[in-house]
C-alpha cells in the first residue's frame, strides 16, 4: 500500500454488479481483462478466480492470487501509523480549527 502511486488502483466487478476498488495486481488485472468481453463464461471465470483472494490478500500476502482493497488515495499514504495515533491527530487537528473559528464569532 505504502509503494501505490495515483494511479495504482482499479474498480472491477462492474459487470456482476459487485464492484470494488483494489492495487493493481495480477489477480485484478486478470479480472479487467474478462471483463471486456462479458459472457456467462466470463463471469464464472472471474468468480472462479477471485474465490478466497481476500483471504489470500490479507492472511497470506499472497500478491499475485490476493485481492487487496483499497481507496483512491491509495498513494497518498507515506506511512504506517497506529489508528488511534491517526484519531488523535485528527481530533487535535478539529479542536484548533474549531477554536479557531470560534474565536473569529467572539
């Protein structure tokens, strides 16, 4: 995740009506390749394919075979912190925007 540029991302599953957006991996491009040309067939492969990659993505690491979710600001992320470390800031941050603001009213 922490390697996604802006464009490191894809949605697939549009054609099953299931659509997610993931790194780009081997499993992923696979899937945008059947998907061009969608047929009965077409679907049963990408299910076929796709059939534990979350699992092969999250507890196995599995690159090639994993499906790896992921938002669009995918590659604006440049760390690894601790989401409570994230909530903090976050809230810190509001607080002094919010007394910022406040102050502005007085």
């Amino acid at each position: 995740m922490l390697k996604a540029s802006d464009i490191s991302t894809v949605v697939t599953g549009r054609p099953s009506g299931h659509p997610v957006r993931a790194l780009k991996t081997p499993l992923t491009r696979k899937c945008l390749e059947l998907e061009k040309e969608v047929t009965d067939q077409t679907l049963e492969e990408i299910e076929a394919a796709t059939a534990g990659s979350l699992r092969k993505a999250v507890q196995d690491g599995n690159y090639d075979e994993g499906t790896f979710m992921s938002g669009q600001i995918a590659g604006m992320l440049t760390e690894l912190r601790p989401c409570a470390d994230i909530l903090s800031t976050m809230t810190a941050e509001a607080e002094t925007l919010l007394k910022t603001a406040y102050k502005r009213f007085e």
